[in-house]
C-alpha cells in the first residue's frame, strides 16, 4: 500500500509539471534540472511511506568478526572463511628471471610426459605455495607467459617468464629455488603492471651461439682440435654475418612457412663475432644476434649457412638466393652452442621503469650472479658436451649432404644433383664423395634437412603422475599444459612456429 502511494504521488507531480503552459518553453538545461528535482522528490516520498512505522533500519545479519574484515578491508580480494573453505590469496603479476642449462630437458615449454624447464618451475612453484594444484596443471589460470620458447638442449643466461603470484610470500625466489635441481635458477623476481605480458612487451631479443672454429674450417683444411683459426676466416666470417643485417624474409630458414607468408619476415638488428679464445684445448668464438623476433630453426640455419660458406661448400649469393620465393636446401647447425642471452624490453623500461612506482626489467643488479652461474653450468655443458659427444665434428661431415640450390623434384627416378654453389674444387669432390656414399646408403633425401634434428626422444620421457581428480577436471576439454596445444619443442607441428608482430613476438629457437 505504501508503495502504491508513493507511485501515485511521483506521477501526480510529473504530470502538473508537464501540463503546465511554460514547460514546453523552457530550455533543454532547464527542463533537465526539473526532471532530477521531480524523481529525487519522488524516491523521498516513496522510501517515507516504506519506512512509515519503522523505528529504525533492520538490523545486519552478519557477525561482528565478518563486519571487522570489512572495515579493515573495504575493498576485499579474497574469499571470507566459511566452512573450512581455502580463503583466496592477494595476488599480484610479476616477472621472473630464470637461468637453466637446456641438457637434458625436451625445451622451455612444456609437454606431457617430457622433461621440460616449465614443468620443473610449475612444480617448484606449487611446492613452495605459490600456485595451486589446478594452477601447476593449467598455468594460464595465473596469466603465466614465456618470453621465449628454446629447443631441446638450448640453454638460457636470462629467460623471462611472467605470472600472478601471491604477495604474502617474502623471499619467493628462495623458495622457488629449494625446490629446483641446480640447472636451474630463479635470479630475480620484479612486480610489474598489472597487464604486463613478457612475451607481448618483448621489443627483441639476443641469442648467442658458441662453437669450436674448426667448424669454419675450410675443407682442405684438417678439421681436428688443433685447428686455429687464422685472421683471413675471421674476416671472412664477419663479411658474411653482416649479410644476415635487416628485414628480409627467412622463409628457408625455418620449416613449412611460405614466402607469401608475411610473418616470414623477420628484422635482424645487430650480428657480431667475439674474438677466438681457447678453453679445455678447443678454441672457440661466440657469434651473437640480435633481433626482433625468431623462427623455427632460423638461428642454426643462419649460422650453419655461415659454415658451409667459410668451408668452401656454398658461396655467399647463397644467402641472397635464400630470401627469394624459391625453396633452397640449407644445413641445420647443432644446438648444443646456442643460448638466449636475453628478451629486451626496451619500451616497458622507458614507460614505466621511471615512473616512480614500478623497476625496471635491466636486471644489472643480479648479472654477477648471472655469469657465476653461465660458467659453472652452461659454457662449461657446452665444452664438455662437445669434447664427450663431438657433435659438431659429426655433423660436419653431413654438410657436403647439402644441395645450396633450389630444391627440385626428380622427374626420371634419378636423384638431382646440385653443386651450383660449391666454390673449391676440394668441396666439389666433397660433394661428389657424399653422393656417392648416399646413393649407397640410402641418404641423401632433401627431405632430411627437416628431420635431422629429431633423434631420440625417449631419453627425455618422464613417469606419468597421477593428477588430482579437481586438476583433471580443470583441463578436461582443454590441453592446459599448453598455450599452443601440441607438441611445441620437436618441431613436428605447425602450431609452434611464431607470428611475427606484437601479438606473436614468440621465439623459438632449435
């Protein structure tokens, strides 16, 4: 009844104020005041007539202890303690800097059933109390992101990963690190933006490649530990590194991507080559890139050309002839040697690093420990590695394998033969000797250039673990595990190589 009464009146005075003479004639400002006195006026009659009879308001159903959270927390983020329920944690986005030797581990990202960095750091994390169960699982519950993406065996100085976490924890990198194995180490945690995406505010990146010179040997050269490189190949080397310097498109140097595809190209910004130094008997030479954005295998390509350049296998047009719409048959350099250095961000540090409230991601204050860590666990694998296992030495000797030209497809049932690139005649009879012997063994296909890399997987297998039922459910439907679904660090699927721009500045390298 009281509401009905306060209806009545409300439209009792809207109608006299709008039946009267003058009201069409006023002003639009003036009529809009009117409207706001006549519905403030009416919202007062209506709540005197619901409260005609009342002494005061009803009283609140909550107990005291919940109204005290309230005033102390006006604003709350988490869950209030009802019926033993877990209370949500604050959290807030960071940036982790981690360092790992790659040896042993199947990549940065993580596959089912393999041994990869992420699923070592996902565990760490939920043994020290930082994810949940479901967020180990399914980590973009937490917006967790990589800044870049590295293959089996390629190890990282400084990687980035980015990620909500809780902010009721002191030390977190301590913690993190009691429960990782000693290849690999949190360095630093920084609090971001709450938007922040390592992966979308990566401006470049830089990669390192260490080797033996003996790699850029030329063929009438002995190619064994006691080789030295001399001051005419590292003129050479140099020369041709610059090449690489630009935009141009990669399309040959990655796998199953299109010249008509525009994230085929890709911006080098800088190249450089470290002076030779000597280390447990080998001497050996750095080569460093940097660039916007990499693609599958496109780094070992461009330096496994370099090789095959400097040995007298190819010339140097070969590059050139590279970048054109044609396929072209190029070498895969190992990855033993190859390193992220660093993910650059440049832009962030420039709009936020001074701002006063957030730091910049330069991580200077921690690049002692960085190097500490490079040479007791990553150049240190990568000399030993090479000495033990000669990978390198090995996989000299499948570069004459390698056509330098356009690939074509046999018409007659014979096998093209291409030596069009190959300068020396030392390398010609290379060439030569290396059909021959593939003719007999059944190798040589083009084909191979794509699987060389595979091998064997079983050594990075894992024992499956049962997952926890809440878990399974959180990721039924849905391959949580990862962000592209499939198998990302083998190569084997088209998912995983990058989109060039700032949506898809990934980076992954073989």
């Amino acid at each position: 009844m009281a509401v009905n009464k306060g209806v009545y009146q409300f439209s009792r005075i809207a109608y006299h104020c709008v039946r009267s003479p003058a009201y069409k004639f006023r002003p639009f400002s003036t009529n809009l005041v009117n409207y706001f006195h006549i519905t403030r006026m009416a919202l007062e009659a209506t709540t005197n007539s619901q409260n005609m009879g009342l002494k005061r308001p009803a009283e609140s159903e909550m107990t005291e202890s919940e109204v005290k959270k309230i005033h102390l927390n006006p604003v709350p983020n988490t869950e209030l303690e009802t019926g033993g329920d877990t209370v949500r944690r604050k959290r807030r986005k960071y940036a982790i800097l981690l360092s790992y030797s790659g040896k042993g581990y199947l990549g940065m990202q993580r596959n089912p059933g393999y041994r990869t960095i992420e699923d070592d750091l996902l565990n760490a994390m939920l043994h020290a109390d930082l994810v949940t169960e479901e967020g180990c699982t399914c980590p973009q519950l937490f917006n967790f992101q990589r800044a870049a993406r590295t293959d089996k065996g390629v190890s990282a100085a400084r990687q980035v990963v980015s990620i909500k976490l809780p902010e009721d924890v002191p030390d977190m990198v301590a913690e993190i690190n009691k429960h990782l194995n000693s290849q690999i180490r949190v360095m630093a945690i920084k609090r971001t933006t709450k938007s922040f995406n390592c992966k979308a505010w990566c401006d470049s990146r830089t990669y390192s490649y260490m080797c033996p010179t003996f790699a850029f040997a030329p063929v009438e050269k002995m190619t064994d530990a006691d080789y030295r490189i001399s001051s005419e190949v590292m003129e050479e080397l140099r020369s041709t590194l610059k090449i690489y310097k630009g935009t141009h498109n990669f399309h040959n140097f990655t796998a199953r991507k299109k010249a008509s595809d525009a994230s085929a190209n890709r911006y080098i910004m800088e190249v450089e080559c470290s002076d030779p130094f000597e280390r447990e008997g080998l001497e050996w030479i750095v080569i460093k890139i940097k660039g916007q954005s990499f693609m599958l295998h496109q780094i070992r390509k461009m330096i496994g050309l370099v090789m095959a350049i400097c040995r007298g296998l190819a010339s140097k047009d070969v590059i050139t002839k590279a970048w054109m719409k044609d396929r072209v048959d190029l070498p895969i350099a190992p990855g033993l040697g190859l390193v992220l250095e660093e993910p650059h961000y440049d832009k962030y540090n420039k709009k936020y690093g001074s701002d006063g409230i957030h730091v910049p991601l330069d991580w200077s204050e921690v690049s002692e420990k960085i190097q500490e860590f490079r040479e007791k666990f990553i150049d240190s694998t990568i000399v030993a590695t090479e000495i033990e296992e000669q990978s390198m030495l090995k996989w000299l000797a499948t570069l004459p394998f390698h056509t330098y030209d356009v690939r074509e497809v046999p018409t007659d049932g014979e096998p093209v033969q291409h030596m069009s690139g190959v300068r020396s005649a030392i390398g010609r009879a290379a060439v030569k000797l290396a059909n021959y012997r593939a003719d007999d063994d059944g190798r040589g296909s083009e084909d191979e250039a794509e699987d060389e890399d595979e091998g064997d997987l079983d050594q990075y297998r894992v024992k499956p673990t049962s997952v926890p039922a809440e878990a399974g459910e959180a990721s039924n439907g849905q391959d949580c595990n990862s962000a592209e679904n499939g198998i990302s660090n083998n190569g084997t699927e088209d998912g995983i190589q990058e989109e060039k721009g700032k949506d898809d500045k990934d980076n992954k390298e073989v």
